[in-house]
C-alpha cells in the first residue's frame, strides 16, 4: 500500500455494528466477557473501566479477532468490579455496565458520540 491509500484507509468511516451489552455475573468470583464489533477489522479500541483505561494483566484479557473485540474480565469478585466498561475507537464510544445478580442495575446509555 502506498502513502494515499494508507490515508485513505485511515479515513475510513468506523461504527459500531454491535454494542456492548451490560453483563450480569451469578456469583463471585466470576467471570465476566464484554464484546463489541466495529465496522472495520483490525482497528484497535481502548477500553476502559469508568474513566481509567485498562491495560491486559491477570485480570483483564483484551482480544481482538477480526472486528470482533472483547474484554474478559477474570475473578470478579468484588463491589471494585462492578462498574461502567467502555470500547472506544476514534472518537465514538460504546458502553456497558457490569452487575452481580440480585442487585440493583444501572442503565447506561450504550452508545454515544
């Protein structure tokens, strides 16, 4: 590819095709999976858990298949876990809640620019 298709790649319209879904865990400690899906393969998203971005460690696993991203959540198993997840890619965002069955839940709004 040469330096104009590069940029026309990049210029590319991305969306999401699938939000987020809230999550709801049975019990702790758990395991909790949010997937979202772009329009577009292979375009990296940021995730973050409220306003702090996640970085892959022992309890977060981010994955990227295609257009298809998820973040796996291992060993909820606390109140801490039980928070607002979001994808964001070039300014458009996608976003989730994780809860506990039995709960009270919040809603959040699913998508936004």
């Amino acid at each position: 590819m040469n330096t104009d298709e590069n940029a026309a790649v990049a210029e590319e319209k991305i969306e999401f095709v699938r939000h987020l879904q809230d999550v709801v865990v049975s019990e702790m400690p758990g395991t909790a999976t949010f997937e979202c899906e772009l329009s577009r393969p292979n375009v990296k998203v940021q995730w973050l858990k409220g306003t702090k971005p996640i970085l892959p460690d022992h309890k977060f696993n981010v994955i990227m298949d295609g257009a298809v991203h998820r973040l796996v959540i291992r060993d909820v198993i606390g109140e801490d876990d039980l928070s607002e997840y979001s994808a964001t890619v070039r300014g458009l965002t996608s976003k989730a809640s994780l809860n506990l069955q039995g709960k009270t839940t919040t809603t959040f709004n699913h998508g936004s620019l």
